[in-house]
C-alpha cells in the first residue's frame, strides 16, 4: 500500500454516565480499510474533565497543537464517543480547517463500519402547525429517539440522524 492509502486516527472519548468506553484499535481498522491508520493516534481523553469549560481548553489545546500548527494535508478519521456537548465542541473546532471523516459506532452491530450499501443522513422535521411562539423544542436525535413526554409542550423541531441505502 502507498502512502496515498495512509489515515490519521482521531480517538476523543469521555465518561458516559460513569462508564469510560472503550474504542478498540482492531475496530479502528476494520472501519477505516482500505485505508491504513499511520502511527501517531491523535488522542483526547475527557474521562477525567467534569464540566465543559475544561472539555474546551483540552480540546483547542489538543487540536491547536497537533493539527492546525502542522499544516498537513493529512485526511484524517474521528472515532468519538463523548458527552454530545464535547463531540459538537470537537466539530466547531475542527471546522473546515481540516480534512475529517467522521464514524458512528452502531450499537446494533458493535461496530463502527458502515455496512456496505448504508449512508449516513439527516433529516429535518419542521412542527406541523405554523404557529409562532417564542418558546420551542429542537430534538437532535443522534444515536436514538427522544421521548418527547418528558418535554415541554411546545412545537418541536427535530434534527434525526438516519441510514440510508444505495444513496
């Protein structure tokens, strides 16, 4: 294999719900072949950070230092499993600045390889009646539904991750 066929590897990972999940390196390359993840890891470990402001300064100073100092033109693979708040901080930071593909680890299946006629996609659901209120829910169903009883009565926008097949 050429050095054409050679990833960075991304890892950020934080306790969820006390639990410290685990992002196996064989899991890693199973998901990212053809491709082969080059040496240096890219590792941002969050279990011991109890509030945002702390998750943020660790992930500038991560991504400042190893990524938009060096300037490569290296593509990159994230493998995340964070509080939400973290990985979306991850996202804002890393911008367009640089070249990210981004893998969901699927619980049905215990991996983080899409299968091969699955896409990832969202989809956008406006309330049904358009009246105006200066109070409203915005669902971002990532990685499963939202039980929307527990939610204030307001309109509800949601934003739901989904697959796809053959797109």
């Amino acid at each position: 294999m050429g050095q054409a066929y050679g990833v960075r590897i991304i890892k950020m990972w934080s306790k969820i719900q006390n639990q410290v999940p685990q992002i196996g390196n064989q899991d890693i390359y199973d998901a990212v072949e053809p491709y082969y993840p080059l040496e240096e890891t890219l590792n941002i470990d969050l279990t011991q950070v109890e509030d945002i402001t702390t998750a943020m300064t660790t992930i500038e100073r991560v991504v400042n230092l190893h990524l938009l100092s060096e300037q490569k033109q290296e593509k990159y693979c994230l493998f995340c499993m964070a509080k939400i708040p973290y990985s979306c901080y991850l996202g804002y930071v890393l911008g367009n600045k640089v070249k990210v593909d981004c893998f969901q680890y699927f619980r049905d299946r215990q991996n983080w390889k899409w299968s091969g006629e699955e896409q990832p996609g969202f989809r956008v659901i406006n309330p049904q009646e358009e009246e105006k209120t200066q109070e409203v829910n915005v669902l971002v169903e990532v990685s499963g539904f939202i039980d929307k009883t527990l939610l204030p009565d307001n309109p509800c926008y949601h934003i739901h991750f989904y697959k796809v097949k053959g797109r």
